[in-house]
C-alpha cells in the first residue's frame, strides 16, 4: 500500500517536475496519507474503500506548490501602513514590489486601493484577490501579470506594457488602457463596461466570456484578437482595421463595424453571424 | 432540489472555514505538539465529523506557518512504523493565534447582528 500511495503521490506532483523540496515534501505527505489509510483500515474499510478515501481528500497540489515557489510570498496580508505624505507611502510599496519582482513573488490580496504605482517594474506580478480600485499602473512594466478576481475599477493602465497579462473574472469597469500594450492579453470572465481602450496595441488579445457592450474600438487595429463568448452588443468597431479577428459565440449583429477595414477571412466570418457590414471595406 | 441546497450549504461553509486554516491549526497546537494526520483527524473530531481539512490545504497551511516562524518541526522517532513530523507552536504563533480569535470574535459578534 506505501507504494500504491507513494505512487499517488508521485502523480500529483508530476507536473511540477524535481523542484527542491520534493523528496521532503513526499516523504511527509507519504507519511500522513499512510497515516490515515491504516486508520481508515482499522475502523473496518477494505482496502480499496481506505485507499479511494485516503487520496480523494488529498485536494490539489497546486496549493501546496502555491506555498512552495522559490520565494514565499512578501507579506501582502498585512495592511499598508498610512504614510505621513503619498510621496513616501509610493516609494514604500515601490519598493517593496521592486523587492517582490525580484524574488518572482506574488502579493496577492493586497489591498491597494488608490495607490500610484506608475513607472514600476511589475513584471509577472500576481494581483490576484487584491483591491486595486482607482490605482494607476501608468507606464508600468506588467507583462504577463495576473489579476485573477481583482477589483480594479477605474484602474489606469496608460502607457502601460500589459503583454500577456490575464484579467481572470476580475471587476475592470471604467478601467482606463488608452495606448497600453495588450499583446496576448487576456480578459477572460471580467466586466470592462465603461472601459477605455484608445490608441491600445491588441495583437493577439483574447476577450473571453466579457461582456464588452458598449466599448468602443474605433480607428484601432486589431490583429489576431479573439472575441470568444463575449457580449458585443453596441460594441463600436468604427474605421477600425479587423485583421485575423475571430468572433466565436459572441452574437457581433449588434456590433457596429461602419467603415472598418478586414480581410477577407473575418469578413467572410462576420457575415456568417448576419452582422450588419455595410460601409465595410474588404482589405 | 434539497440534495442541491445542502451541497451548495457544505460548499460554501468549506470555503468560510479554509480562510481560517492557519488559525485552526494553531489552535490545535496550543495544546501541544502534533504531526500531520493527528491534525486532520482533530479537526474531523472536533467538527462533528463535518469538515474534513484535506492534505493540501493542511500543508500549505503548516509551511506558511513554519515560514512565518509561528511554528516549528522536527521529525519523531517513532520506533516502529514510518516517522512522523511534528510541529510545535512558537511565541509568535501563540500571539498569532490570540489575534486572530480575537479578530474572529469581533467578527462572529458584528455577523450575528447583521446576518
């Protein structure tokens, strides 16, 4: 049975390869899942029944990884003192997210609320869960940063360097992204009403399953974007450039494409939802 | 449809209770040190049967703790059978836990009003 679980074992972690702490990190759970298992046993479960039970209430290795990534997380639980003036309270999170970023950190569920961290360098930086309402990101470094579940309305993202970041079920309204950078971006299960997103590069950048009414994309190229079961209603593609864009699930017969510019492809495949094309020029 | 409500109920208790994790088991620890399953089993106990901490959660927990120096470990030396890890809880982690009952209790107080 050690081997079976040890086994087990061996699966979940799997996927994360020979990270440091591995052997330490099975030898432990080794020894509780056995622990449990020869207690399960001796209150009269078969082998089968105690072995299914031992590692369906493992739960998920991810949680642990979470716990174990080289560095441990910065202390982002704990509040953001108030500083005596906003220029010092500004370089006090500065560098602590310098400091973050250099250890590949995370500071997740930070509450952040209004504070100024333009200019930064927050590459690959975790948001996720953290209260970012109204903060400004103006010209920071974030590619491939992650807001999982984070509120950021009205948060600025000016100038901004967003390549392959994610925006997962995160609160983006009125968020402000003009002349950002959203190469392989992703906005997936967020509301981005009210969203600003003029003069933004959208190279590569996935809209999935947002409601994007409303929103305009006027005058803008879009290249290789991906609207995948998301709202487009009223959504405004005015003299815009469509190339390469896929609409998937998104119902764009509301949208308004008037005297925008695509290839041939997402042309043929606007027309195969019934949106109104008229005043559309085929590139 | 009752089936349903009671899976929502445990679903979102499960996820109340985790968020106190850290709390638990350093209350489980205030009585003396324990090993890995001792604590599953405990919190098992303790709840009635009700809640079930699961490995992963519990351990994530343990090395967030371990790095915040709210506890410590070391290995037993169990004579027969595999050896086990045990954890002790530091004055830091006593302190933690104080603070932490004491924010849950003003919280328990608030919801009771509000809920």
């Amino acid at each position: 049975m050690e081997q079976k679980l040890h086994t087990f074992l061996e699966q979940a972690f799997a996927p994360y390869g020979n990270f440091p702490a591995r052997a330490e990190v099975t030898k432990e759970l080794l020894s509780n899942l056995q622990d449990k298992y020869t207690d399960l046993k001796r209150q009269g479960l078969s082998d089968d029944d105690a072995y299914r039970a031992t590692v369906e209430s493992f739960g998920d290795a991810a949680e642990i990884m979470e716990q174990l990534s080289p560095a441990q997380p910065v202390k982002a639980e704990r509040p953001v003192q108030p500083a005596a003036d906003g220029g010092t309270l500004r370089q006090i999170m500065k560098e602590a997210f310098r400091q973050a970023k250099h250890s590949s950190s995370r500071f997740a569920s930070t509450d952040l609320r209004q504070t100024d961290l333009s200019d930064s360098d927050l590459a690959a930086a975790d948001f996720s869960f953290s209260a970012l309402q109204g903060a400004t990101f103006d010209a920071s470094d974030l590619t491939g940063a992650v807001f999982t579940a984070a509120a950021l309305t009205g948060a600025r993202f000016e100038e901004a360097n967003l390549a392959g970041a994610s925006f997962i079920a995160s609160d983006v309204q009125e968020g402000r992204f003009a002349n950002a950078n959203l190469t392989d971006a992703t906005f997936k299960a967020s509301a981005l009403k009210g969203a600003n997103f003029t003069g933004a590069a959208l190279r590569g950048t996935t809209f999935m399953e947002s409601d994007l009414s409303g929103l305009s994309f006027d005058n803008q190229t879009l290249t290789g974007v991906t609207f995948e079961r998301s709202s487009l209603k009223r959504t405004s593609f005015k003299n815009a450039k469509l190339m390469d864009v896929t609409f998937r699930h998104s119902d764009p017969k509301e949208a308004v494409f008037e005297g925008a510019t695509m290839d041939k492809v997402t042309y043929a495949m606007l027309k195969n939802t019934k949106a109104d094309l008229s005043g559309v020029t085929i590139a | 449809m009752l089936y349903t409500a009671i899976m929502i109920d445990k679903h979102i208790t499960s996820d109340l209770l985790r968020g106190h994790t850290d709390t638990i088991i350093l209350g489980l620890l205030m009585s003396g040190d324990k090993y890995g399953y001792e604590i599953t089993k405990l919190v098992y106990e303790k709840s009635d049967q009700t809640y079930q901490l699961n490995e992963a959660t519990m351990y994530s927990s343990l090395k967030r703790l371990e790095h915040d120096s709210r506890i410590t470990s070391y290995w037993g030396d169990e004579t027969q059978g595999g050896r086990r890890k045990y954890y002790r809880i530091t004055e830091d982690g006593r302190t933690a836990y104080r603070v932490n009952k004491h924010n849950w209790d003003a919280a328990k107080r608030i919801l009771e009003h509000l809920l």
